[in-house]
C-alpha cells in the first residue's frame, strides 16, 4: 500500500466515523420523539479507490409491523367512538340504581299516585305528584335533548375530519414531490419521510388506508375499501356540515350530508368503502346508533301520553284534548311521533311552573270546578293506566306488549348491555393496539445499542487516525532523508 493510498483510505474512514457519529446523536436526541424512525449509515467498500464510501442514511422501518399497527389504531378509534357515544346516553338515561334515571323518576311518580290515592282531599300530596310527574317528563325530554346533542357533536366531528384528511392529503402530496427532487439530488429524505408517516398515520386515524409504493419515493393511498384517496393528485372529500340537527333530519331525507369523493357521492354506512376509522364510526353514531336511540325514547314517550291521553281514563277530555303528558302542551298525533321524547312536557294546567291546579289530577283535567275531595277515581285510574300492558315498537325493545315500569327498564337495560358490549370491544381493541404498537416500538430507537454503536465508531475513528499519525511521520521520516 503507497503512503497516498493510506492517507486516502483514513481520509474515508474518518469522514464515515464523523457520518455515523451525527447518525446516532440524531437517533438519542429523537428516541422519544413520536414518528420518528431509527437511522442508520450505508457504508460500502470503494470500487475504483480503496477506502470506505457512505451510501446514504436508512430508515430502518418495517412495512409489515407499521402496516398491523395502523389497521389495529383504526379499529381501536372506530370503536371508541361508539363506546364514548354508549357511555354518555347511558349517563343520559340513568341506570337501575340511579335516583335521577328514568326508571326511577317513574317509580316515583307511581309511588306519588298511590300517596295521592291514599288522601286525595290532600293538596300537598297532589303537589307532590305534580312535582313528580313533571320530573319524569323533564328527565324524559333532558334525554332526548342529550342525544340530539351526541349526534350534532357526530354532525361537527364529520365536519373536522374531512377538513383534516384533506389537508393532509394535500401535504402528502407535496412531500411526495419534495423527496422524489431530493432523491434525484443525491439528498438525505429521512425526516421528509418522518414527517410523510405521521401524516398517513393521521389520516388512517379517521380512514384506514392501504399504503402503495410507487416510483422515485412516492407513495399511493387506498381506503381499506378501495377508494382512492392519493394517487398522483390528492381527492377532495366533501361534506355540507350543519350546525345542530333535529330528530327528523337524516340524510335519507336529504337534510343531513352524505360524502362525496371528487364530486362523486359515496356510501357512508359500516361496510362502505370509507369502512374502520372514526369517520365511518361518526357516520354511524349520527345516520344509524343515534337514530335508533331516539326512536326507543320516542316509544317510550309516545306510550306514557297515550296512557294518559285517553277519555278512556280521564272522562273531561275531548277526542283531541292533550292529556297530562303532552306534545309541547298540544293533544299528541300519532303521525308526528318523530322526536316526541324531546317535546314531552306536562300539562300546564297541572303543572307548578304553570297554572298549578293541582286539583285537576283529581277532578278531572278539563273540569270546570273543583269536585269531591274525597273522591280519587281519576287517580286510581291513572295508576290503573300505567300498569296496563300496551304494544310497542322501537329497535331496541322491537316489538312487545308491557307496562310502564317495565318499557322504561327494559329501555335502561338495553342501553346498558350497548354500553357494556362496546366497552368490552373497545378493551379488547385497545389490547390489539397496545401490543402492535410496542412491537413498532421495540424497532425503534435503543439507547442502549445506540451508545454501543457510538463506541465502536469511536474506535473506528481512533484508528483511522493513528492511521493519518503514522503517514505522518512516514512522511516526515522522507523529508529529512
């Protein structure tokens, strides 16, 4: 070997330690820095010189463990969504034991009946069951506002995230073009390619995606159902977002969106091809769960003024005379059922906050004077009217004959098994997605190893110089011959 060869080869050698050395600070600094993938230098012998050459940086990711990741973080925040949905309507609703639940409001009002049966000469006790009537109906109506505000929450969260995957859409789509001139310049594209990842990972969040390789860096996105969403140019997802909804707006009826890809309208249901995700599960929680929920209170509703509003059980009201529960203090029609849960109110003949003639639940709601004190013929029947068994229909109860007191538990317990259902799939989905996520993670950055490197690197580099140190003093040694 001549002396220039060496020098040469030390040269390299040191430029290599001095590449490696910056590789590994930048991989400590970033250990913990989401997104960020662990590097490492490519070194090959020198073909035409000796010495060692640096190829480039590497990403060390593995395609197969980031692509399982991504499937179980999609399926994790699909249905998280519907367990906060569940969780929350089961807040609204109450449950067995709670003093403030639906059920519990009926059981009062029942118990207050019976009180007022007892002493119907009594005013305080037909106050009470004023008072308790008019709880059961505000607890009712609390619900159904509660939920029309869980699915406008859904309506505003559609809204966001389609502006959110268009953006980022359209920034992957630049940072496509900037690796493919980066790479074409001999450039390192590492941290283009960092901040490429967090973006998939953010729109697979709400869309899960199929990532395709393509030419010169680029990359393609498929939905898991087959929509294009990046492939050259980025889609433009749209949506008209409205500010609140009302129960009778769907998007069967055209008052709610639908979403459209390029112009091109596309189905929004659990197996479309936007399937998985929290934008799918948005659209279920406003187009179907939520549906369902309010026609399950709306039977409900709908059954207690029925009990009430037949002449049948109060002989002073006419065939369109509202009951003691009304429909906004109007007679209830059975063809505007839709959203008769948020308009339930009592009569306000009867109510404190109305005209409080309390007397009318005992003489007679459209009586003209007050009768016997003594006589409590309408409350026996209001009593005999809640433990009548009636039919009714809604998804969740589907189609049965029961009393009062059981549609109201049955209604609770359905909500609750929702509840405990989605809870138990949102533990097992988290478990999937904590499991893939530290197996990603344990590809990632080692500390440990990392300072390893940087002492072999250290050595590597000690060695190239003692090597620069001898032709130095070879050199030296010729000079003065």
């Amino acid at each position: 070997m001549s002396i220039t060869t060496a020098l040469s080869t030390a040269m390299t050698g040191l430029t290599a330690a001095g590449r490696a050395s910056s590789v590994v600070s930048e991989n400590i600094a970033n250990s913990l820095t989401p997104g960020y993938a662990q590097r490492s230098l490519v070194l090959s012998s020198g073909a035409a010189t000796p010495g060692v050459r640096v190829e480039g940086i590497q990403r060390n990711v593995d395609p197969a463990v980031q692509a399982g990741r991504r499937v179980a973080e999609a399926e994790h925040d699909n249905i998280k969504a519907q367990s906060d949905f569940y969780t929350r309507l089961s807040g609204l609703v109450g449950s067995v034991d709670d003093p403030f639940s639906i059920t519990s409001r009926l059981s009062n009002f029942d118990g207050s009946l019976i009180e007022a049966i007892s002493r119907p000469d009594s005013m305080p006790r037909l106050n009470d069951l004023s008072l308790q009537a008019e709880a059961l109906a505000d607890t009712i109506s609390t619900a159904a506002e509660g939920l029309r505000d869980l699915r406008t929450t859904a309506e505003r969260t559609i809204d966001a995230q389609v502006d959110t995957v268009n953006q980022a859409l359209k920034d992957v789509h630049k940072l496509n073009a900037r690796i493919m001139v980066s790479q074409a310049g001999g450039m390192s594209t590492a941290a283009m390619l960092d901040q490429r990842g967090q973006l998939i990972d953010q729109i697979n969040q709400i869309i899960p995606v199929n990532v395709v390789q393509r030419d010169n860096g680029q990359v393609a996105l498929f939905s898991q159902g087959g929509a294009i969403l990046l492939d050259g140019n980025p889609a433009e997802l749209s949506f008209d977002g409205k500010p609140d909804t009302m129960p009778h707006m769907t998007q069967a009826n055209g008052l709610l969106s639908g979403l459209e890809i390029n112009g091109i309208a596309v189905e929004t249901d659990p197996g479309g091809p936007l399937r998985g995700g929290s934008l799918a599960a948005q659209f279920e929680l406003r187009d179907e769960i939520s549906v369902e929920a309010q026609e399950d209170l709306d039977a409900m509703a709908r059954d207690l003024i029925e009990r009430f509003q037949d002449p049948a059980v109060d002989a002073t009201l006419g065939a369109t005379d509202p009951g003691l529960f009304t429909d906004s203090g109007a007679f209830f029609d059975p063809v505007n059922v839709i959203g008769i849960s948020n308009r339930l109110t009592l009569n306000e003949k009867v109510s404190m906050d109305g005209d409080s003639e309390t007397w009318r639940l005992r003489d007679g709601l459209n009586a003209a004077a007050p009768g016997n004190a003594g006589d409590a013929r309408l409350l026996q029947s209001y009593t005999t009217a809640l433990d009548a068994t009636r039919t009714i229909t809604s998804p969740g109860l589907g189609t049965t004959t029961l009393n009062a007191s059981t549609i109201s538990a049955n209604l609770l317990s359905h909500f609750s098994q929702n509840t405990n259902a989605a809870d138990q799939a949102l533990s097992f989905a988290s478990a999937s997605f904590s499991e893939m996520s530290q197996m990603e993670l344990a590809q990632g950055v080692d500390t440990d190893a990392e300072l390893q490197n940087l002492m072999l690197i250290e050595q590597a580099f000690a060695a190239n110089a003692k090597m620069m140190t001898v032709v130095d003093e070879l050199m030296d040694t010729l000079l003065r011959i």
